[in-house]
C-alpha cells in the first residue's frame, strides 16, 4: 500500500466540495486500514457541506462518509487491546463504529461511548470513508456476519443510533405510533419499531413519493398532514431533524405518552426551544493548539503522539 495514492470526498471549507487525491493514510498502532465498499451520504453530510453544524463538531477539511462498510485492506498490526477487532484479516467485511471514545471519562466507563466528553467522529473531525481508504481504531471495527450485503451494512450506523434511542423509552407491545419524518431515519424508525409490536405505526412526512417506503417499512398509513395523522398517540418519534417536526411530535403524544427526538433540529433563536442548550464538547487540540510546550492529550488520535496523561480532564457534555 506504500506510496499508493486514492480518491477521497473532501469538504475543504463549506461550501466547497469535490474529490481530491491523496496518500493512502498509514494505520498507527491498534488500527486497521479499511478499504470502503459502501457508503452513504444523509442529510447530515449536506450539513455538513454547507456549513450548518456547530463548528464544535467539526473540523475542515475532512473527508465525508460516517455510514458505511468495506473490507479490511491490510492485516491489522500490533496495537492496543481491542476485542472487536479479533480475528480480522486482509479481506474480511467489517463495519465501524463512528465516534472514537476516549475511553476513559466518566461516559465512556458508563459503556455511553456515543456520549464521550471529548468528541471526535469519523467524517466530522477526522476523515471519513467516501475515499478509497479509511483507518479506523481496531477496537471499533466489527466483522459482518455472512449474508449480509454491503448496502445493508452500511446502514448499520443510523440503524443503531434509531435502536439505541428506541431502546431506552421503555415502548410497551400494543402501543400506537407516529413517527415524524420520512427520511432515512424515519423509515429506519419505523421498521425497528416493529419489534416492539406496536398496535399500528403511522408516518407523517412531507413527501407524498415516500408513501411507498413508508409502507415497505411497516407503517399501517402515510400522511403528510398532521390532522390526518391525529393525535393521542402512546409513542411519538422525531426523526426530521426540524423545529417544526419536534412541536408536531409533542401535539400528537397522550397525556402520559412518550416522545423520543432522534432528529438534530438546527438552532432556533425564533422559538421558546433552545437547541443550543448542551454545552459545547471538549475541543480536540487539533481545533484549538495547546500551549506552548503543552503535550497534545485531548483526544485519542492526539494521544497516540503523546505520553499518557495522569488523570482524565473532564469539562462539558455532547449528544450525537
Ligand atoms: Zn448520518
Ligand atoms: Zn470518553
């Protein structure tokens, strides 16, 4: 792989997008280099493109692709203890874990490694799979079982943020639900719900060419207004991203139901709600340059080049 060049999506600033040639990353200790086979872009990634996320969960240029799956280009080398990466070897299909854990503060220790203090992503603050190669630490790469296809792996990301949110809301078999959206959260929300048995599942979207999807996935209806879809629902999910898709979602629960947001509605200063409640994360050193003759330690790609710290340093909270 020395020496060999690929294509790779960078954003280089938002609004500026467009495939560049670079050197195939190296792997460091503990990681495996991936060659992506499948990956998708969402509604964040255009986001992202345009430059409508918090600049605290970005860092440009970087190269997109959070959802994906591929094959492992290179055996990994000696690293780190790292379980889930057991057993690969040049070849094997694998999927990654996006968010790369301190390890370490109080979140990660509590297995929240989504909820890590220091934030840092695959295709937000450090390069993604849309390119020909991607390094991803070992003990965040998981082997496909046989039979599953590439395009259905690479949906195994927003699959597992729509089953990780379901699953903490406690949804008893037999209740109603709406789900808001008809994205591919939304449609992911819906077929995931079914393993709850709900008595019947509703989407209200936007888009009437969804209605089909809809269906496919398990919704008993599609309605694209909300007095069609009614209200008195046990269980409402937020899976659109919007201000508008939330109070909709809050209008349609019982007295008593259950309102899961799943959605990341951007900032709106015109409303009572304020998205911009939760304190930025700790900023990787990358963002912000330690002082002088300080050890980059904020984070674990900073960490690999620096000596390990004595105490972890915990300073504010992030969701994704
Ligand atoms: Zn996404
Ligand atoms: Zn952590």
């Amino acid at each position: 792989m020395a020496g060999e060049r690929g294509l790779a999506l960078v954003v280089r600033q938002p609004g500026e997008v467009g495939l560049e040639e670079r050197d195939v990353p190296r792997p460091g200790p503990g990681e495996v280099l991936i060659r992506p086979t499948m990956v998708g872009l969402c509604g964040t990634d255009l986001d992202i493109v345009a430059g409508r996320i918090d600049p605290a969960y970005i860092r440009y240029p970087l190269v997109l692709g959070h959802e994906w799956s591929g094959t492992v280009a290179e055996r990994p080398g000696p690293g780190a203890d790292a379980p889930a990466g057991e057993g690969l070897t040049s070849g094997t299909r694998v999927v990654g874990e996006g968010i790369v854990p301190c390890g370490h503060c109080p979140r990660c220790r509590a297995g929240q490694t989504n909820l890590c203090l220091t934030y840092d992503e695959l295709g937000f603050t450090r390069d993604g799979a849309a390119a020909q190669f991607v390094v991803v630490q070992r003990s965040l790469v998981h082997p496909l079982a046989p039979g599953i296809g590439a395009e259905d792996a690479a949906l195994a990301e927003p699959a597992s943020v729509v089953y990780r949110g379901l699953s903490g809301a406690a949804i008893a078999p037999g209740w109603r639900s709406l789900v808001v959206g008809d994205g591919t959260v939304a449609l992911l929300a819906v077929r995931l719900l079914q393993l709850w048995s709900p008595a019947e599942t509703v989407m209200l979207g936007q888009r009437e060419g969804q209605a089909a999807l809809a269906a496919e996935a398990g919704a008993a209806r599609f309605e694209t207004d909300g007095r069609a879809a009614g209200a008195g629902y046990d269980l409402v999910v937020e899976a659109a991203g919007s201000t508008d898709a939330v109070l909709s979602a809050f209008a349609a629960a019982r007295r008593g139901g259950t309102v899961v947001l799943l959605g990341l509605p951007p900032p709106a200063p015109d409303t009572t709600w304020s998205w911009k409640r939760r304190a930025a994360p700790t900023r990787c050193c990358r963002h912000s340059p330690p002082p002088a003759g300080a050890a980059p330690s904020c984070c674990s790609a900073c960490r690999r080049t620096a000596p390990p710290r004595r105490s972890p340093s915990t300073t504010s909270s992030t969701t994704t």
